[in-house]
C-alpha cells in the first residue's frame, strides 16, 4: 500500500477543492475570555488579525471543527461555545474561494501554547473590545461588528 505524506495529502485536498468548484463550510469563532477580552488571530497570509476558525473536515460537525480549529489556531483547549451569530455565504468575501462562513460565540480559557502552524498564524493576542484593529482579514470585522450589537445575521 502506497504511504501519501500528510503535506502532500494536504495540498491535494486544496487543489481538489478548488477543482470541484463546491462552496467550502467553515466555522469562525468570537472567542472571548472570562476577562471579556477577544482572542484574535494574525495570519500569515493577509498579515492581518482575524477570528479563530477554519474549514469542516470529512466526518466532522460544525462544533468539533470549532473546537479543533480554537486549538490549532489559537492555542486554545478550553472552550465552552455558545450562540449562532450568523452565516456569511457572499462568493466574494473569501478572496481563495467561496466560502461559507458559520460564525458563533464561545466563552474560552486564555490561549495555553502556540498555534500548529506559524506560517498560517503568525501571532495570537488577546484584545479588550475597545483595542480591536480597524481592519480584519476576510470580511471578520464586519461578521465581528454585526455579533456585537447583538444582530443575528445570514446571507
């Protein structure tokens, strides 16, 4: 039986999604400690800080790929989720491909180790709500802003 690298398996799942031409489901998360900080994410991509989250593996559901997407991006392991804020679904929110975006609530313990990958995620900090960035990666701050008074929001 043929061993196919975990990287390489990885950059094939990309081009396949990319050549069936399917949405991709993700999930965002407002993670938001004890404290009422904000834990924000930069990314190495847009070098531009945004919500923890990611796309849906094969066999997962919306809360787990939460959760996993809290620890691998953010270095979370505590989280307790919360209320549906909204489903963005805009074709061009997401400038790699269509995205379908779940964004929720949870309250989380304070980042506990660094992210899995840190040329994905290069920095993650903790932000009072009145030190958010003016600009987020991906459409966040206006997914964020929308969360915070209180709207609930599908597209």
């Amino acid at each position: 039986m043929l061993a196919v690298p975990s990287s390489l398996f990885a950059i094939l799942k990309e081009i396949l999604r990319h050549l069936l031409r399917r949405p991709v489901v993700g999930v965002s998360v407002i993670a938001r400690t004890q404290s009422g900080h904000l834990v924000l994410i930069k990314r190495g991509d847009t070098h531009l800080w945004a919500l923890p989250g990611g796309t849906v593996e094969w066999g997962e559901d919306l809360r787990a790929t939460a959760i996993r997407e809290l620890l691998e991006e953010a270095g979370i392991k505590q989280a307790q989720l919360g209320k549906l804020c909204g489903v963005y679904s805009h074709p061009d929110r997401d400038p790699r491909f269509h995205a379908v975006t779940v964004l929720v609530e949870a309250t989380v313990a304070e980042p506990e180790q660094a992210p899995y990958n840190p040329t994905e995620i290069v920095e993650v900090r903790l932000f009072a709500l009145d030190q958010l960035p003016l600009e987020l990666s991906h459409g966040n701050r206006e997914m964020l802003d929308r969360a915070l008074l209180g709207a609930n929001f599908w597209e």
